[in-house]
C-alpha cells in the first residue's frame, strides 16, 4: 500500500523534455490506464474558465498591449476545484479543464488584435454583435481545425526538438497540483496573494499600480 501511494508521488520525468523519441515516451499517464478525462463537470468548468480568462486577457490586452498565460492558473485552479468541490481526482479532467481555458486567451488575442484595426479603417459601422460572434466562431473553429492534422507530428515527431516553454510549465503546474503537499500550496497561495494585491491596488487605488521615481542629477535643466 505504501509503495502505490509512493508511485503515484511521481513527477514528470526529464524524458518529457527530451531524450527519447515521442513514440517511446511514456508520458505521465500511460495509455493503458483509465482515467476520466471527457465528461461533463470538466466542459462546464472549463467553459467558464474560458469565458473569465477571456475577459480578463481583453481588458488587459486592451489597457497593456499583452496578454497573460491562461493554462498555468487554469491548471491550478481545475485542480483546486475540482478535488475540493466535486471531489474528482483525475489529473486527465484538469487537463481537458486547463486546455478549454486556455482557448479563451486564444480567442481574446485574436479579438483585441484585429477587430480593433477594423475600427481603424473606419469600417465601425460595419460591427455588429453578430458578426463579432461569428468571426470569433470561425476563428476558434479554424484554429482547432489547424491542430488536428499536426498534433501528432508536433508532439511525437518533433518530440525533444521543439522547447514549449508554456506548455512545459504549464505540465509541470499541472502535475505539482495534482499531487498536492506543499507544492501545490505554494502554487496557490502565491495566487491568492496577486489577486489580493491587484484587487487593493487597481480595484480600490490603496496604492499606485505604476511605479515611479527621480533620479536626483538627471533631472532635465530649464
């Protein structure tokens, strides 16, 4: 017993960064387990998650010019949510979760980035709330379209080759959750208190979200 509790203590292996081609790489979960992965508390999740990192990454590519990882928080809070309400502790769940999340900063990149060049041109007239719905449709729709046929050559063949740096990370977040101890606390609590911060800084202006100060001797001469 205590050797099973030991082996699913596991991390991801250095093979996942390489060294090995992609079709002998066992990844974390090996095919021959079964786990729940496609179900129905993970499409919701994931939708809404997709919907509140959505807005989030508009208003911000809107004020900064830049967007923010949806997969790293999203892999944690799917984690978080779904074995401390729904009490589900599969890792394939989560990761469904963090990838539908995810979709949501796709598409609020392709938003804040182009529909805003369309106004520039003086074509404003031409919004309306429909067809804003049906080119973020077809955008979404295009891009999943254009991962299908290679997905398999990315992820196997170039298995080693190609850094994916997000995405590394974002298994790396994944898998620490998932385990839990004082990892996935650490995670967490260094969320908790960027919100807390945020929330007082930009939300009530306790304090200036930009900081600034004069460095004496450089100050231009009248």
């Amino acid at each position: 017993m205590a050797k099973a509790k030991e082996s699913d203590k596991r991390k991801l292996s250095h093979e996942a960064y390489g060294g090995v081609h992609g079709s002998e790489y066992i990844p974390f979960i090996p095919a021959d387990k079964v786990l729940p992965e496609l179900t129905a508390v993970a499409v919701i999740v994931g939708s809404l998650f997709a919907i509140l990192f959505a807005a989030a990454n508009a208003y911000l590519g809107l004020k900064a010019g830049m967007t923010i990882s949806a997969a790293i928080p999203a892999a944690v809070l799917a984690t978080a949510l779904l074995k401390g309400v729904f009490k589900r502790d599969s890792i394939l769940e989560s990761n469904l979760v963090m990838a539908i999340a995810a979709t949501g900063e796709s598409l609020a990149g392709g938003i804040i980035f182009t529909l805003p060049a369309i106004v520039l041109w003086g074509l404003k007239d031409e919004f309306t709330l429909t067809r804003i719905v049906f080119v973020i449709l077809i955008g979404g729709l295009l891009g999943a379209l254009f991962v299908i046929p290679l997905r398999r050559y990315l992820t196997v063949e170039e298995h080693g080759k190609l850094i994916y740096p997000e995405g590394m990370a974002a298994a790396e977040v994944l898998v620490t959750s998932n385990q839990g101890g004082t990892g996935f606390m650490t995670v967490l609590s260094g969320m908790i208190v960027g919100g807390i911060y945020k929330l007082l800084s930009g939300g009530f202006g306790m304090w200036s979200e930009n900081l600034h100060g004069l460095l004496r001797g450089l100050r231009a001469q009248k």
